[in-house]
C-alpha cells in the first residue's frame, strides 16, 4: 500500500475522477479544509468544517482571499524552492468578529494550495498560561533568590533550577552538582554541621527536614543560605530521592545580625547610661557634701585660722571637681547635638604647652602625690612652632588627659607635650601625654574613649570620675579634623597621642 502525503492526498481528491470518491471525506472530515488558487489568491473550496470555523458560507469564501481572515498585516504565502509544506500558528477573525488562533498545516501543489486548519484558542491560551505562570515562577525565585532542586542516589547528583546555579555559581547553568560537590562548596566551618545534619536525617527516616548554613562559591564569595527538604523512602525504608528549595539569605542574615547588634549596641548604652546617672549623682554628691560639711565646720566657733585656711581650701579643691563634672556633662551634650563650635587660630605651641604648667601643678598638689611631678615637653630648637587650632579645645583634651594621668600614676614622671615630623616638605605634630602608671589591659583599649566608661585595675581603688573625660576628648580631636589613640602596657604606664590635620607652621 502506498502512503500519500498530505498535498498529494487532496490532489486526487480535486484531479480528475478521485473527487467523487473522496468528495464525502472531505466535507465530513473534523478539520477545516480550504484550498486556494495560487494565481488569484482566492478561496477555490471550503468543506462544512472551515464554514462552521469562520462562519462563512462556501460561496462567501470563493469571494476572499486567506487574509481577509488575517488579523495581521502579512504576505499571502508562496511557494520557493523546494518548499512544499508549512506549518504556524496565527490569531484569526471569523465573520462574527471574534479572534480565534487557529493552526495552519499548507500544502503547496502545482496551481493550488491546500491548508488543513484547526481551532487551537484554547490549547493556545492554557500554553501560554503555563508559559507565563513558569515566567513568574522564575522572576519570583529570582526576586526571592530561591530555587528548587532534586537529588537522585542513583545518579549521585543534583539538578535545580536556574537560579540554584546562580546561588552556587553563574558558571555552574545547566549543569548538575554531585554531593561531593556540594559539600566542597559548603563554607569549612559548617562543613561538619552540614554532613552531621544530613546523614542524621537520613538515619532517622525523616521526611523533612531545614539546615541553614553558608556556603563559598569558586569566586570567593560567601552566602547564607536556607535549605527545605523533603525526603522519599520506599517501603523497605531505601532512599528513592530528595527534593526541596534552596534561597540565598546573605541580605537577610546580615539585617539580622545588625539588627541582633544593634540592640545588643542599644542595651549596652542603656546600661551604661544607667550606670553613669548612678555614678554621676554620686560624683555630685560627693563634693556637694564635703562642701557642706566644711561650711559648717568654717561657721563653727571652735575653728582655728590653720583649720580655717585648710577648710577654705578643700572646698575650693571639691568646687572644681563639681565645676567639671558640670563642664564635662554640658560639653558632651553639645557634642552629641552638634552644637559644638569650632574657632581655629594659630596658637603658638611652646608658650602653650609651658603655660600649663602652673594650673596643673595645682592640680598635682590638691591630689596629694608628693613623689610625683609633670614634665613639659616641647622642641626647644625651634623659635617658634605655631598650628592653626581651637586653643580652648587644645586645652581641653591636655586637662582631661593630665587629669586621667594624675589619678592613676603614684610616683614618677607624668610628661606631656609635643614632638614634630616632617613629611614631603610638611611639618606634622603629634601631641602626647605619658605616664608610668598601672596601664590599661589590651581587651579595654577599644573601650575607653566611649561615653559612661570607666576604667580601674580591680588591685587597685576605685577613682573619681563620671566616665566622660576620654570620650570627650576622642569627640573634640575628631571635630578638630583629627584623631586620638593610646598605647599601654599593664604596670609600666600609657601613652595618650594626638593630632590634628590641621597647618603647621615652623618659624
């Protein structure tokens, strides 16, 4: 038996005496069947189908031509070379006006064309609403960095979607991983926790089961990522396949953890602003009281003139103590609301630095330590050294940092001062405070310059102070377009130094 073709199939049933005997097929047949005349374009016939497809009349379709039922501007198709068959898919308009897509397979003969037609608008729109739900699906991972996988024991290897390759790595799209592969990519401190977890759950016959853990892709870069598994067993309890969900939370986690320290951050200023009310209304106290019971002492009338004198005294020292923990509390006020103002001018250095001597011997004779004494250091070869800075701040910061000096050194030297360097014809100044005291342990280095902190050796007592004096000086050294930082060892003493990015003139 010989097969026919499609076109060669209605050349017998339009040539010659083959009409009669396929003329009912054609008119019963399911499809819609049309043949057009390749020299005039127009319709030659239309079985019982095509009319109840488009809603035309067989005598209305010999007066058309294939794109009158086109919704779309397009050629009438021609045969070229070797071309005898055609197939595509197109939107339609029947004679009621309603768009349909219809599904035209063309034979191209000698005079005439034939095309079998069906009505796909349903297959068609069910197509494309799988194709756009599978769109939205990939847009939805990609927007939530998640894709799927699955894991096959058999073949030892894992597929996913396009987004599983992008969370390992771009280059790995449209290929599989194998386990080994995903645990060499598993980040080396969960590599343990990654395996444990897994050969636990497949022990345990889980059905599910989430690890979280980070990974490290082949360009370095490390990700979190959140891992959802279901896992099925046959009856004899064997592992058929896993499959799940994998989402790269990097972005998440790390919200997380500034989150998780941020209010750790939050409950520690808490802390310690707590902590400083407490230890500021003693400080506060403290002197008031010694104040007051001196007074009362002055008013009495057993006192002495040597009695007298030495009260006078104390209540002047215990003024100054009340007068800065005032100053202190006003100024890191301004400076956490950014009222602080800033007046630079060229102050000479050396003349500044000796001047302070005098108010912090004063200073050193009220804290009673006969065996210690403060050095100024300045560049005597220099006539003059000038820098463009605040003076007022300047001091500041040399008052607070001498003061800090003095409570926590007993005997020796306490030296401050300057030294110069030069750099690509620029003159640099560091400023210093040094000490030979009981230091500061390296873990509490990062700690003293922030507000409400204090800092003691516990073989040591406690000293006075509101926990303000250090941060206050990191604060005015950076207002200043400058910076501060110590150095220390524990018994030997510290290092305070400073300096500003500020003109340095050398005369």
């Amino acid at each position: 038996m010989t097969t026919l073709s499609f076109g060669n199939f209605f050349k017998r049933i339009l040539v010659g005496t083959a009409f009669n005997r396929y003329r009912q097929v054609f008119d019963r047949a399911g499809y819609a069947i049309m043949l057009v005349d390749n020299a005039t374009n127009h319709f030659i016939k239309a079985n019982r189908a095509a009319s109840e497809l488009f809603g035309y009349t067989e005598d209305e379709f010999r007066k058309m031509t294939p794109l009158e039922l086109s919704t779309e501007t397009c050629e009438e198709p021609t045969r070229s070379g070797e071309k005898t068959e055609e197939s595509l898919i197109m939107p339609a308009r029947r004679k009621d006006g309603k768009i349909i897509t219809i599904k035209v397979q063309t034979s191209f003969l000698e005079k005439f064309r034939i095309s079998l037609i069906s009505d796909v608008t349903e297959e068609y729109r069910i197509r494309r609403a799988l194709e756009l739900n599978e769109e939205r699906l990939r847009e939805a991972q990609r927007i939530g960095r998640f894709g799927w996988w699955e894991y096959r024991p058999e073949t030892n290897r894992y597929i996913g979607s396009e987004e599983i390759s992008r969370i390992y790595n771009d280059e790995l799209s449209g290929h599989s991983l194998t386990y080994h592969d995903i645990v060499a990519y598993t980040h080396p401190e969960d590599r343990s926790y990654f395996i444990n977890a897994l050969e636990d759950a497949l022990e345990k016959k889980k059905e599910s089961y989430s690890l979280t853990y980070r990974i490290i892709t082949p360009n370095g870069h490390v990700k979190a990522i959140a891992v959802n598994s279901n896992v099925k067993y046959d009856e004899n309890g064997r592992l058929l396949y896993r499959y799940g969900t994998c989402q790269d939370i990097t972005e998440t986690q790390k919200i997380m953890d500034d989150l998780i320290a941020a209010r750790r951050q939050a409950e520690e200023s808490d802390r310690l602003k707590t902590t400083f009310l407490a230890n500021f209304s003693h400080e506060i106290r403290t002197p008031l009281n010694a104040m007051l019971g001196f007074l009362n002492i002055l008013t009495s009338l057993d006192t002495t003139e040597k009695e007298k004198e030495e009260m006078v005294r104390l209540i002047e020292i215990n003024s100054q103590r009340l007068l800065r923990l005032i100053n202190d509390m006003i100024d890191m006020s301004r400076i956490e609301s950014n009222t602080m103002e800033i007046k630079y001018t060229n102050i000479e250095i050396n003349g500044f630095v000796n001047s302070m001597v005098s108010s912090f011997n004063h200073e050193l004779e009220a804290s009673g330590k006969k065996d210690l004494r403060l050095v100024p250091v300045v560049d005597k070869t220099k006539t003059a050294v000038y820098q463009y800075i605040d003076e007022l701040r300047l001091s500041q910061i040399f008052s607070n940092l001498i003061s800090n000096a003095i409570k926590f050194t007993d005997q020796g030297e306490i030296k401050y001062g300057y030294r110069i360097s030069r750099s690509d014809n620029r003159y640099s100044i560091v400023y210093f405070v040094i000490d030979n005291g009981q230091g500061i342990r390296l873990d509490r280095l990062d700690d003293i310059f922030q507000p409400f902190v204090q800092y003691w050796n516990k073989d040591t007592p406690k000293v006075q102070g509101a926990g303000l004096g250090l941060a206050i000086c990191k604060r005015l050294a950076e207002l200043m377009k400058g910076r501060i930082w110590v150095e220390s060892q524990p018994g030997k003493g510290s290092s305070f130094l400073f300096s500003f990015n500020t003109p340095v003139m050398i005369e």
